[in-house]
C-alpha cells in the first residue's frame, strides 16, 4: 500500500511520529536523562511512547509483544528512570517499524470497530479512538520535551509545527 492510500489518521500518526523525532535532534544521551522535577527525562518519554504504540498496536491489535521489557519499564504508572536516548530511539524504532503494516491496513470501518480485549470480548474502546488518543499522548509529550530541552539551554529550537501543509495536509476519509 502506497503512503498515499494511508487513512488520514495514520498520515496524521506518521506525522506527528515525525515531529516527535525532530523535537530529539541534538539531545545528547546525557541531556535526555536529566530529569526536572516531577517531570519524567526526556529518554523515559521517548519509551513510554514506544510502549504505548507496543500495546495498542501491536499487542492489543494484534496480540504481540515483541520487547516485553519496554511494557514493564514504561507502561503508564511505571516508575521513572534515567535510560539512554540511543536505546529508547532504538526500542521506539523497532516498535513503530512493526506497527506500521497493521496501520497501513486501517479503514475507516476497522477504526469504529471496538477493540477485543484480553476475554475475547469488545471493550468500550474502539480502533480510532486508541489511535487519536497516541496521536494526542505523542503532542503532550513532544511539548514537554520541548520545555525540557529549554530547561537544558537548549537555542534555536522548533517554535511551532514543521510543514503540515505538504507533509499531512487534511484528507476528507471520503475522497
């Protein structure tokens, strides 16, 4: 399937996932585990968001768990801690890299569908909903890397969204 065949929320996804990435340009692995209090670093965050794409689609979805440890150091609620960039951006990759086929298959109809939980029963959550809440998680965490990285003396950093004019522009479900 073409990028261009994407549903709009995935593109929205995609980009966002890309925007996240370019907010981390230039953090050292040393800078992105200070932590500022009661703020998590910046390295914890990128593995909390690796670990929610893991269990929304991957293990949820698809009944995957292909890095056990990301869900047990970083599910919501987990305690904080102080890992390497270079490992969470390794563990993030992995994990959206995997994702990407199952998104790449999302319909419009599958979004509204609800969400079979661990019982083999529908939960009260549907598909698209999971993947607005991700798109969401990844923005609130995005600004607080942001305000960490000032926090470091961080200069020069992204004042607003990059080009979502060309890079994900709206797509009407129904074109």
């Amino acid at each position: 399937m073409k990028k261009t065949d994407l549903h709009p929320l995935v593109k929205q996804l995609q980009f966002t996932r890309s925007e996240f990435k370019r907010a981390l340009k230039g953090v050292t692995d040393q800078e992105a585990s200070k932590r500022f209090m009661p703020m998590n670093c910046i390295s914890w965050n990128v593995g909390h968001l690796a670990w929610q794409e893991q269990s929304y689609f991957l293990h949820r979805a698809q009944g995957q768990m292909i890095l056990p440890e990301i869900d047990k150091l970083f599910a919501y609620g987990a305690p904080a801690s102080t890992p390497k960039l270079s490992d969470m951006i390794q563990a993030w990759e992995t994990i959206t890299k995997a994702t990407d086929p199952w998104l790449a298959t999302l319909t419009s109809k599958k979004l509204s569908e609800y969400v079979i939980n661990k019982y083999g029963k529908p939960s009260q959550r549907i598909y698209g909903a999971m993947l607005q809440r991700v798109i969401y998680h990844y923005w609130y965490h995005t600004g607080e890397n942001m305000a960490i990285r000032q926090m470091l003396g961080h200069t020069g950093l992204p004042q607003f969204v990059g080009n979502i004019d060309d890079k994900a522009p709206y797509t009407s479900e129904n074109k």
